[in-house]
C-alpha cells in the first residue's frame, strides 16, 4: 500500500483541526456572548437600583435634617414653654418659607406636643403655597386648618377631639423617643392624603416634650420616581415593610394598572432566593422585561422594598447584532488562516524554532521578542505558539504585577519604602548632592479608624496622600512607608528652603481641614527632618535620622517639626543612662511624691489634691518630670513608677486628717501603659487594702488618648475601679479627640480642663469660648470640672462665673511635700483669694 506524501499526511490533519477547532470556538464564543449579554444586563440592572438607591437617600435624608434643625431650634429657644404656640407658630412658618422652595418633597413642616397642641405650615398644591395647621388655646384646642399661612385667612376645616399623642407622628416616640420615620398613614384634614413623616423626639430633661414633624407625600415619591422613569424608560414600584404600595411608576407607552402591579409584586415575591427576575407581556408591550427587587433602608427606621423592570430591549441594546457580526467575522479569519497555512505549509518548522528563540529571550527578561501565531500553519504549532504567547503575557504581567506591588502602595498609589529606595538610588546617581528627606507621622490615626471606619481612614490617607503629591510637584519623591507614616524626598536644588518647605508641607498636612462625607476633619502630624549627601550617604541613614527627629517631636509636648542634629544620637545615648538610673531611683529611695490642693472654686475650701511624682538625684540632683516622664514612658519603667506614687501617695495621706474630710480625694494619675496592663484592677485593690485608704477617697486620672485609644477591656476595668467608689477623671480635656458623643459613653466623673486653655483665656476669645463650652457640656452630662493651670485672680474670677466647679495651680498654692499639704489642711487659704467675690 502506498503511504501517503508528507504533504498530504500533514494538510489534511491540520485542515480537519482547524476546521473542529473554528467550529469549537465559535460554538463557544457564542455561548460566552449570551453570558456576558445577561451578565451586562444585571450589572446594568444593579448599577441603576443603586443609583437609585443614591437618590433616594437624597430625597429622604433632606427631611429628617430638617425636622432635626427645627427640634434643635426648638429646644434652644425654648419656644415650647408659651402658654400658647403664637412664637413656635412665626417660627415654623418663616422656616417654611425658607426651605419650601428647596425641598419639593416636603409636603407639611409641624410641631406637636403632649398637650395636645399642634402648629404647622402644610404645602398646596405645587407652589410653595402654605395652609397653617394650629390646635392650642387660641383655637379652643380644636384640629383648625385655615387656607392660608395665618390665621387671618379663612378656616377650611375644623375638628374636634382631635388627639395628636395618639397620631402616628407622636404616639411612637412617647415609647421610643428617637428619631424616626412613621409607617404610611393617612392625614386627617380635608384632602386625606396619604404620607409618611421624619419625626425628631423634643426632650427636656430627658423627658419628651413634643415631636418635630416633616410630611414627605407620596406624590414627591411619586414625582421623584416619574423623573427616573422618563430618564431610564423603566418601571419603579416602592412597597414599605408592611407590603403597603408607595409610589409607582411607568413609561408614558406602558399603562400600569393594578393587576400588573400585583403581578409585578407577585413575581418580585416568587424570586426571592434572586435579586433578578424576567416578567412577560407587562399590559400593552408584549415584549419581554427583566426586574431587580432590593430591600431600601434608610437610617431611623425605614424599610423599603424597590422594584425596578427594564425592557430586555433596552439592556440588550445591539450586543445580539454585534455577537453575529463578531461570528462572522470569526470565520472569516479562520477561512483565511486555512488558506494561508495551506501555502505556507513547506515553512512548518519555522514557528516552533521562534517559539524557542523567545523562549531564550524571556530567560533574559527580554519581553519585547514576540511570536507572530499567523506563521503557525498547523494546530500543533498554531497552539504551541499561542499558547507560548499568552503564557509570556501572563508571565510578564505577573512580573510587572509584583514589580509594582514592592514599588508602590495599594491605597494611595505612592511609592512604598522599596520604591523610594530604588528612585533615590537611581536619581542620586543623575543628580549628586545634598538630598533632604522629611518623614511625616499622623498622629492618633488609630481613633480615627476606630470612630469614623476603616473606609474613611483610607479616604484620608488617600486625601493626605493627594496633598502632599501637590507640595512636592515633580522634582521630590512622595512615599507611604506604614500606616500613617509619609516620607518625602527633596532634591539638592530645594535644599536651601528646607525650614519654608516643611512649614508648608505641615500646615497642608495638618493645618487645613479635610472635607470627608460632608464632614470636616483636622489631623495632627509630627515632622522630622534631615539633610545629607547622596550617594555618598545612603538612603537608610537618612531614614534613621529622621526617624530620631520625628520621635523627639512626638516626646515634647506642643513641638511638630523638627531638624537632626548630631546631639540627638547623644541625647538618645543621654536618656538611655538616664533611664538605667531612673530603674534604681525606687531603690535609693530618691523619688519623691508632692502634692498641688484642688480648691472648690465657690467655697475655696480645699477639696482635694493631684499627686505629682519627683525625682531627687544623688547624682543629677532635683531632675524635671518633664524630663524623666518621657523616658519612663517609652519603657516598662513607667509601670513601676506608677504603683511606686500610687502606693506612697495612698499611704501618706492616711496619716493626715484629710481622710477624714468628707469631700477631700486624692487625684493620681494613671499611664496608657499602666490602663492595658490585665492586673490594674489588682494591683490598684491591694494598694487600697494595703494602705488602709478609703476607696471613695481616691480618684484615677487618665488621659483622653488613653480612653479613646483602648478596647472594651479597658473600660470594663475602669468600670469596675468605679463600682467600688473610685472615682475616674478625664485629664488635658481638649487637646484631644474630646467630643459629646465619646463623653457621655465613657465611665469618667470628671474632666480637668488643660491649663493651655486657662493661660490664654485673657488674650483669646477663642480659648474663652472653648472653656465655657467644655463647661456647660460637662454639666449637660453631669461630670465635674476641674480646672488646671490657674495662675492669676483674674483667671480664678472668670472660671467661678462661668460654673467650674474647681481648680488648682500655682494662684491657690504651688506643689509641694506632704507636710504642706498638712499645713493647708490646719489653716485658711491665702488672703489673696478672698478677693473673689462668691
């Protein structure tokens, strides 16, 4: 038999293949149309119920804020207190007249109480037109409606026995006095319209007054959805959680009656395992519509179902058309690929050794070799080279993935610290000389992902990121090291403004607030800075010395940039020792406790005294807290010295007369290092055992950082301290986080004031302004205030007429041993203080 030519036994394999493997394709490229076509549909379907979602939100959100605004108004003015609603009536109305025109939804803006009084402005028609709603007094506590905003205007209706406290915009509250939205009802005035209202508590006292109400109608629902409906040509239903209709709407060529609506609701019901869901022949289209069913809600108590439909004609646009045009064109490339490789079928070799010479190209990290797949002239070299092909593609995207995964931070797009290596290594090179590198730490960043989200800490750093991009414009390298640290890299041509350069980065970074989610938001930042030659000095030990720069700013107090110097290397080698003759302080029994009295401002009777910790050194002398604290803080050291002025401070007071005095406590204050630690509880119970000091006589002073920076443990302990009678104190209050929000949810009985704010109350309105807030806040919450730092007559003097209820510093008495405070228990206070008037 003869066998056939290599020719043939080649050709006619490879035309069967191609002929299987085209076919193959096509089969399949179709299949994946129709998915990526229904695939279309949904993102499409969900991207528009989101959207709506959106705008929703904004119908809804701008009602609540204003039935918010009226109760705050309310409140503040105390307009509730009149025998009749006359001034809430001229109230309502000119704040009627304002926001009318802005928010076409709102339907009527109210107040009533539980008298039974009700006054509002309600809309007519389209205009901003108002017919005033009034029962009090003056209409005989009679439902009296008149046709305009007065009562000079005619009366339309009147009611008798009408009981605001069981209507569905106050009786909920009287129960559950949070904000919230009402489930439809019908109004009862001449036109029974149906609407749902945002009612906001008024409360006094904690006792609920009255409500502040706004009606959204279902007509602006109506109307808001009639707008997305001529903008998409779809259809919207809204049902709330009782399955009660809202609103719905259609294109103007499909008629939506009743029974399509239920249908429509029927079919959304029966598809609840899927978000979409196709419905047919909806009334006068015969054609197929695809639908999307999301539950809406919305803050203060609002559930909503959305229905959406869209004609599949309308998702589906010309994809089907292209899907064949892309078909046809599929086969024509293969029936010129069959022709093409039937001439070039002598050349079969060629792409498998091209295929090996990129192969050796790639080894060498040369991507740029490519494989032409038209030269593979029979299945096997056309696979082979194709698939060589996307297998180099996937390769070098992985390649560059990674490459730019070590270069660049995933957040905010800056380079990362091996990025920033690499740049300076290679711009050094272009351009030697005298780099500057600045390093930028955000200080407490952790409470703001704790309290606003992760979402809108990234937000900032993304924003802090675009902000320093703009200061170091092309010539500086900008990179995010870890979490909330920055480095910047200054060229040796702006070396010389260095001191303008990082004063403005600063006041970019931390000097101008961030507009977050309509909220604004200022962040803290310590700078540290430094100078050196490169290459010759290399990218670590710039990074090393400005780190050092930037921990001394964070270690003195009010200080946020600061240069290297080459004493600071001593410095560190100073604390170090330091610290080493701090650890046997103790020992040598060279620390000392003092105590500074914290007068009652309105009797000035001594009610108690903060214990401060000093340090008399054999070798240094008497050595400033200011100096030791820090570095105890950086190390355990800080935990022994803690229970050492806890323990000694306890102990000595019991041997004056003051545990005696009712009122009297003794104030220590409590490290961050010393709240984590699991034994506080402990340690602080056997000291009080120990000493024989009365629990109720001791208050623990901790710092805002320290309760706002902490887990649930922490507060459970200080819970615990304050059920056995200690009392927990809010140190520095203001120069922190300090918010309404954290105080009232935080286990402290007092706050001292920081003496920065007491120091500049004479020349700064602003410091006047934020003591008196501080003060009326913590009344409003029932927490004491102390006030510190309170030097002068003038100072005391303000602070009494303001309401503080106490204060200490250097104007009462300075601090001082044991034996002081001894003494200023046995005798008055200085004359000087008798100058205060009580």
């Amino acid at each position: 038999m003869k066998k056939p030519s290599l020719k043939l036994a080649i050709t006619l394999p490879y035309v069967l293949s191609l002929l299987i493997i085209l076919g193959s394709f096509a089969l399949l490229w179709r299949l994946d149309q129709d998915d990526m076509i229904e695939r279309q549909s949904n993102k499409l379907l969900n991207a528009m119920q989101a959207t709506l979602h959106e705008r929703l939100n904004n119908v809804l959100d701008a009602p609540m804020q204003l039935a918010r605004f009226q109760a705050s108004e309310i409140i503040s003015n105390k307009l509730y207190q009149f025998d009749t609603l006359s001034q809430l009536e001229i109230f309502n109305r000119r704040l009627y007249q304002a926001t009318a025109p802005g928010i076409p939804q709102v339907s009527a803006l109210a107040y009533a109480d539980l008298e039974r009084r009700i006054v509002g402005q309600r809309r007519n028609g389209q205009d901003e037109a108002a017919s005033l709603i009034l029962q009090d007094q003056r209409t005989n506590n009679q439902l009296t409606i008149y046709a305009g905003p007065t009562q000079q205007n005619p009366i339309i209706k009147r009611s008798k026995d009408y009981d605001v406290r069981q209507r569905p915009f106050l009786k909920p509250l009287i129960d559950n006095p949070v904000p919230q939205w009402t489930q439809l009802y019908v109004n009862e005035d001449e036109k029974h319209a149906a609407t749902v209202s945002a009612i906001y508590p008024i409360s006094v006292n904690d006792r609920l007054i009255g409500t502040s109400i706004v009606d959204v109608g279902l007509k602006g629902i109506s109307d808001f959805l009639q707008q997305e409906s001529a903008q998409t040509g779809g259809i919207f239903i809204i049902l709330d959680s009782m399955g009660q209709l809202i609103a719905s709407v259609s294109p103007e060529d499909v008629i939506l009656s009743t029974p399509a609506i239920e249908r429509i609701i029927k079919a959304a019901e029966a598809n609840t395992e899927k978000t979409n869901f196709k419905l047919k022949n909806i009334e006068t289209t015969p054609a197929q519509w695809r639908g999307h069913v999301t539950h809406y809600h919305h803050a203060y108590n609002l559930d909503w179902t959305l229905i959406t439909a869209l004609p599949e004609k309308l998702l589906r646009g010309d994809s089907r058309r292209n899907q064949n045009l892309s078909l046809i064109a599929l086969v024509g490339i293969g029936l010129a690929t069959l022709l093409i490789g039937l001439f070039f079928i002598r050349r079969l070799i060629q792409p498998i050794m091209e295929t090996a010479n990129a192969a050796r190209q790639i080894s060498s990290r040369n991507w740029e070799h490519h494989v032409h797949s038209s030269r593979g002239l029979t299945q096997e070299t056309t696979t082979l080279v194709e698939a060589f092909s996307e297998m180099s593609g996937q390769l070098r995207t992985a390649f560059d993935d990674m490459r730019y995964t070590l270069q660049y931070d995933q957040l905010t797009g800056l380079l990362s610290m091996q990025g920033l290596k690499e740049e300076a290594l290679e711009h050094a090179e272009h351009d030697p000389g005298t780099w500057s590198l600045a390093l930028l730490s955000l200080e407490h960043f952790r409470i703001i992902n704790d309290s606003m989200g992760r979402g809108i800490g990234d937000r900032l750093l993304c924003a802090v990121a675009e902000r320093l991009q703009q200061h170091a414009g092309i010539d500086c390298l900008v990179a995010r090291l870890d979490g909330a640290d920055f480095a910047i890299l200054y060229p040796p041509s702006l070396s010389g403004q260095m001191d303008e350069h990082v004063e403005t980065l600063m006041h970019l970074v931390a000097g101008t607030p961030y507009d977050i989610q309509q909220e604004e938001v200022i962040l803290k930042a310590n700078l540290g800075w430094t100078q050196r030659d490169l290459p010759r000095c290399n990218l670590d030990d710039l990074l090393r010395f400005a780190s050092i720069a930037l921990n001394r700013t964070k270690a003195i107090p009010d200080l946020h940039i600061m240069r290297f110097r080459s004493e600071m290397v001593e410095s560190l080698v100073e604390e170090t020792r330091l610290a080493a003759e701090l650890s046997r302080a103790a020992a040598d029994d060279e620390l000392l406790t003092w105590y500074q009295p914290i007068v009652d401002l309105h009797t000035f009777k001594m009610v108690g005294a903060e214990a401060l910790m000093r340090w008399h050194s054999q070798v240094r002398g008497m050595v400033s807290p200011a100096q030791f604290i820090p570095v105890a803080e950086q190390s355990s050291l800080i935990l022994t010295l803690g229970e050492w002025i806890l323990n000694d401070a306890c102990q000595k007071l019991t041997q004056t007369p003051l545990t005696h005095q009712q009122d009297f406590r003794l104030h220590v204050n409590l490290s961050a290092r010393q709240v984590l630690q699991s034994d506080l509880v402990d340690t602080i119970e056997d000291t009080i055992a120990r000493t024989g000091l009365s629990p109720t006589k001791l208050t623990l002073e901790v710092t805002e950082s320290v309760l706002l920076d902490q887990n649930r443990e922490t507060l459970r302990k200080l819970e615990t301290l304050r059920r056995q009678g200690m009392h927990i104190s809010l140190d520095d209050f203001g120069t922190g986080y300090s918010s309404l929000a954290y105080l009232h949810r935080l286990p402290v009985d007092s706050l001292k004031i920081d003496q920065s704010f007491i120091r500049e109350m004479r020349d700064s309105a602003s410091s006047q302004a934020i003591v008196r807030a501080i003060i009326a806040m913590a009344e409003g919450v029932g927490v004491e205030v102390v006030a510190e730092g309170v030097e002068t007559l003038e100072q005391a003097e303000w602070l009494r007429k303001m309401g503080c209820q106490m204060a200490q510093g250097f104007f009462f008495a300075k601090p001082g041993d044991i034996q002081q405070l001894k003494q200023m228990a046995n005798t008055p206070l200085p004359l000087k203080t008798h100058a205060i008037k009580p």
